[in-house]
C-alpha cells in the first residue's frame, strides 16, 4: 500500500489534532486521578459537577480522549484506521456532552456550553480531515 505524499497543512494539522488530543488524556488523567485534597481545593460547583457525575459520562470522555489520541496517531503514521478512531471519539465526546447537558444537576455556564460545542466542532472536523486525507490517499 502506498499513499500520496501529504502536503504540509496536512502534517500541520495533523500535529495539531494530536496536541488537541493529548490535552484531552491530560484533563481526562487529571480528573481521575484528583487526589481528595484537589478536589477539595476546588469551588463547590466544580466539586459537584466532578463528584456526581455519572461513570457512564466518565466512561465517555475516557473514550472520547483515548480514541482521539490513538486516531492522531494513526494520523501522523498515515494509516487510514484514524477514521474509526474519531469516529468512536466523536461518539464518545456526544454521550460526555449528553451527561453534562442532561444528567449533572450543575447548570453550565454560556463559556463552558461554548467551550463544549467547540469540543464537538473538532471532533466532527477531525472526522472530515480524517475521511477527506483517505480519499486524497494522504492515508492508506
């Protein structure tokens, strides 16, 4: 199998959809791992929403993270697998977003509903970078 060789905005985005990724496994590891001194220190809101929220919505932004990364790096190695990755991410990122919509008794502030919608934006845009470098053969 052979691929076209990619452009540099490829690689530019590539890169960057893999920073992306890798702050969401940071935040992800930081969240799980908070010790209880961390959490804390926290304001009574963020401690509510990280305490009570459900492990399905956990288990989705671990999802959403993980696949990310390993589909950013499917993307740099140009392998074409990325795309079932962020596919899997993006669902993973909806069902995170779903919980904090509908299932935490915490009401969103508009910069964390705006931060959140961003979220998705990028994971639906890295599915259409992902799907549109395979048929370019950038990725095989």
């Amino acid at each position: 199998m052979t691929s076209i060789k990619p452009p540099a905005w490829f690689w530019i985005i590539a890169v960057l959809i893999t920073f992306w990724n890798a702050a969401g496994v940071f935040n992800y590891i930081n969240q799980v791992t908070m010790s209880e001194e961390a959490l804390a220190a926290l304001d009574e809101r963020m401690r509510m929403y990280l305490t009570n929220r459900p492990a399905w919505a956990t288990g989705s932004f671990a999802i959403a993270v993980w696949a990310g990364l390993f589909g950013s790096i499917g993307l740099i190695i140009k392998r074409s697998w990325a795309i079932p990755l962020f596919v899997i991410s993006l669902i993973g990122v909806v069902l995170s977003l779903v919980a904090d919509f509908t299932a935490n008794e915490i009401s969103l502030s508009g910069a964390e509903i705006g931060f959140n919608l961003i979220i998705v934006a990028v994971a639906i845009l890295t599915v259409f970078f992902a799907r549109v470098s395979k048929r370019k053969d950038y990725i095989y």
